[in-house]
C-alpha cells in the first residue's frame, strides 16, 4: 500500500541542517530516523539538508550511519538500498560529553561548514529527543555558544514531552527554553497531533453542516475518550515509575484530544487561532468538578499470553505505587458544553490497543412503538476511531428485518480509512518534522496549553490513596466502571 505522505500536495520547506540531541537513543532510531528517510523517499525534504546527530555515545559518521542502517531495515517494511544511499550522505555524527563546551563549539563550526557544503543557508532545527534531565544544560549550552539565534536564515528548536513534572517545573522549564528561543522558535511536540485521524476531527468537525448544530449540550449526553494500550512499561520502567499514566498520557495526549473535540470553530486554520481555541477548553476545565480513579495493573492474561503484574517488571520497586491507568470525569465548564460530562480513561495492558472519541447523544425524546420488544434503546454514538483501524461510525438504531414484533437494534455507518483512501496513513513524526521545518506551530503545543494542561491534573496529583488493582488483559478497575454507572452510563466497548 502507498503511503499517504507521496500523496501530499508538495510543500517543500527551505534548506536546513536539523541536529538531533540524543541521536544514539531510542526515538531517533525507532522514530525520527524512519520519519525522515520517509520524507526523503517522498521527495518532501529540503533540497538541501543534512542531519547531525549528537549524543554521548563515541560514533563516528561511519559508526553512526551503520547504525542508522540497521534501524531503518529493522523498522521499515519496505527499505530501499537506493534511497538509502542519498540518505547516508546526509547524516554526520558529534560526540559529546557532559558540559562539554567544546562540542558545542564544534557543532557551531561546522552548522557554519553546511551552510557551504550542504547549503544550508543558515538554518537550523534543534531536536531534543534526549531525558528531559538533559534539557537544561544543552540549552545553557546552545545559548552561551550563541546557536540559539541565528546571523542569517532561521533557528527552531523541537522539543519532547514531558514538560516538566509538575506546573513549577513546566514553569521553570519554560523559563529556561525563553532565555534563548522566543515562543515562535519553540515547537513542543505531542505526537499524537501528529496522527492522521486526529488532524481528520478538525475535518469531521467543521468541513461537515451536519456536525455543529448537534455538536453541544442541547443534544450531546456525554463524550469518552479512551486511549487503551496493550503494551506494559517496556523498558522505560526507570522513566514511567515515576511518570505514571497521569503525566505520561493524561497531562498531554488525552487532554488534547478532549480540547480538540470541545473547541470552538476557528476562525482560521491557523496556529495561534487553533491553540487560541484550544486553550480555551483548558481553561475551562479548570473550573470543573472532577472525579478519578488510579489503577495498576497485576498479572493477567493479554491474547492468551500470560503477563506479569507491573510489581514483576524489571526496575519497577516492589511496593511501587505508581498509577498505570487513570480514568477521569470532569467538566468543560462553557456555554457549549455545561453540564456534559467528560469521561477521560487511559491505560497500558489492557484488553486491547484501542483508543477513540465517542460523542454519545441523547436518546429520542420518545418511542412511539407499541412493542414491547422496544423499551430500550441504545444512544446514538459518534465513534470516532483514532487507532487502529482508523475511521469512524455512527451507531443509529435500525429496525431487525421480519414481520414480527418489532425489534430494534444499533448498527454502524461507518468510514473506514483503508477501504475510502486505499493509502496508510503517514507516521505522525513525519508530519510533525515536516511542520517544524516549515515553520508550521499548528499541530504543537504552546506555552499556555501545558501550563493549563498542569493546571487541571496538578490536583490529582497530589491524591496518593486509593490504587485499584486491576487484572492485564481488561478494561481497567471496577472503579472506572462505576464512575459511569453511577449515572447509568457505561464506556463504550472498542
Ligand atoms: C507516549 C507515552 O507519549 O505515548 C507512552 O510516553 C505511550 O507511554 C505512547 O506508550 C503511546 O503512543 P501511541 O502512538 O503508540 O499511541
């Protein structure tokens, strides 16, 4: 199947040399690397370009371009040695230590070298795919070697989430990011705006009549989001014991979603009145009355493959207390949407890798059918299908063919991504490299965002109690259930 990234209409962004902190680490080789070899075969990089990793370990440009051969074969279906050969070209390697000012140096002279042997007319993107216990020193050190603005062209620079830990340090950490980069240079990354179905609900939303008359609390019941994960903790156990599901999915991914479906129609789709927007809903889920529950998953059983409780991962602590689920419900306190509970929920190891938007409207106000076949009725739900299996279906009720009694019962209309568009949809680091070469913020986080972001989940916390276990291979604790049942509600089965 194509990829959708050679269907694109061509925008090319100017000639630039990107260099990535943390090249020998994870990211670069499972996503950055595969990302932009893409966006060579799809011929959507700069004419001119290079990339420069630099990190700890001691590659040479050799070392460092076998390395990233052997990534590309490892997580690229279809690898070409072709277009490998024009890719290793651009790839150069510096080593550096920790505080080591003359690697900086180094990488400043020879940024000025590219912009000759690569053309890179002076621009430059800076990628931090390093622990973000990294960040404060490089940026010290971009900045004090004066990297940070450039004499001619552009300088951006890239960043990952996590954000800080907390709102003082997503403060403090900004801080840091503004004493070299104004706003405008500073692009944060949420890979999930990066995903193809998630760009579409900008689409499904407002390129549709049909959507915003009934888009509001006159006809919607209530909204869940679900962003459910089959894998456990992997081997980031050291980062994610004291993340947990909260600041790891919660914080950022799961509240994007929930702003991008509780917007208000831009005016524009244009980055600062998107985030305008989207701010907004942060703003207002301050003001909400919000119930959660914690959970950590035990042993269990996923496609009939035993696994271990989270206890028994490797480099978790025994009596660790960290959440691996969170459910929340809370409100968007505005004139769309008061009174609509929100259901947020995300988990790892759980029944399946499945993670949706499900806008459940209110029932028929009346049922004018006499058989008493029909006393209840599902709701009409909005299923909006992030990943997998891209696309979306609304659940209508429709009458069971026969002459008997009268029965009802809820089908799908249904958009599927591969059956409508017979491409697969583009990696969301490909997307998200090419935007930040473009100059392109639309799809990345602002400054007041996270702060809103930590604002809302700041006072969950600080709430060590209650840690329901719940079994690997479920939909989570009955407490997350329960936050649904209470008003006769229940999540929707992905
Ligand atoms: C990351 C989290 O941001 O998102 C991971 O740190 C999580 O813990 C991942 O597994 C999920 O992303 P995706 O794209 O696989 O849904």
């Amino acid at each position: 199947m194509a990829t959708a990234a050679t269907s694109r209409s061509v925008r090319r962004p100017d000639p630039n040399t990107l260099v990535i902190f943390g090249a020998s680490g994870d990211l670069t080789s499972r996503k950055l690397i595969p990302a932009l070899y893409q966006l060579l075969e799809a011929k959507l990089l700069p004419e001119h370009f290079a990339i420069v990793g630099f990190s700890r370990t001691e590659f040479t440009d050799h070392e460092f371009r076998d390395r990233m051969h052997e990534a590309l074969k490892e997580h690229l279906d279809d690898f070409n040695e072709d277009v490998w050969k024009v890719f290793s070209e651009m790839l150069h390697y510096i080593p550096a230590g920790d505080h080591d000012e003359a690697a900086y140096r180094k990488l400043k002279q020879e940024l000025k070298e590219f912009d000759t042997t690569h053309q890179s007319e002076g621009n430059r993107l800076f990628y931090l795919a390093t622990p973000p216990e990294a960040y404060a020193e490089i940026l010290e050190l971009i900045g004090s070697s004066g990297m940070a603005k450039a004499d001619e062209g552009w300088t951006r620079i890239v960043i990952e989430k996590p954000f800080g830990r907390d709102l003082e340090s997503a403060i403090a950490l900004d801080e840091t990011l503004h004493t070299c980069f104004d706003e405008s240079q500073i692009f944060r990354i949420d890979h999930y705006l990066g995903k193809e179905t998630v760009q579409n609900l900008f689409v499904l939303r407002f390129a549709n009549g049909i959507a915003e008359p009934v888009w509001n609390r006159r006809y919607v019941d209530s909204v869940q989001i679900t962003v459910a994960e089959e894998l456990g903790v992997e081997h980031r156990a050291q980062y994610y014991d004291s993340a947990g599901a909260i600041r790891d999915m919660l914080t950022n991914h799961l509240l994007q979603l929930l702003a991008l479906t509780a917007m208000e129609p831009p005016v524009a789709f244009e980055s600062n009145v998107i985030r305008d927007e989207k701010v907004k809903v942060l703003h207002a889920l301050e003001h909400g009355s919000v119930e959660f529950v914690r959970g950590q998953y035990r042993d269990g059983t996923i496609n009939r493959r035993k696994v271990p409780s989270y206890h028994d991962e490797p480099d978790v602590p025994a009596d660790s207390r960290t959440e691996t689920f969170v459910a929340v419900k809370c409100f968007v306190e505005n004139w769309r949407w008061a009174g609509v509970p929100f259901f947020l929920r995300t988990g790892k190891r759980m029944k399946k890798r499945a993670s949706e938007i499900v806008i459940q409207f209110k029932h028929a106000p009346f049922l004018p059918f006499q058989s008493t076949a029909v006393k209840k009725i599902e709701p009409n739900r909005y299923v909006i299908r992030i990943q997998p299996d891209e696309g979306a279906a609304l659940m209508i009720n429709a009458k069971v063919p026969g002459p008997g009694d009268m029965k009802i019962v809820n089908v799908p209309m249904t958009f599927d991504y591969d059956e409508s568009f017979r491409v697969e949809a583009p990696e969301a680091y490909l997307r998200l490299l090419l935007d930040a070469m473009l100059g392109d913020a639309t799809l990345f986080t602002r400054s007041d965002e996270v702060r809103r972001q930590w604002m809302f989940v700041e006072p969950l916390l600080s709430v060590w109690g209650d840690l329901e276990r719940y079994p690997a291979g479920s939909w989570g604790p009955a407490g997350a259930d329960e936050l649904l049942e209470r008003d006769g509600r229940s999540w929707h089965v992905p």
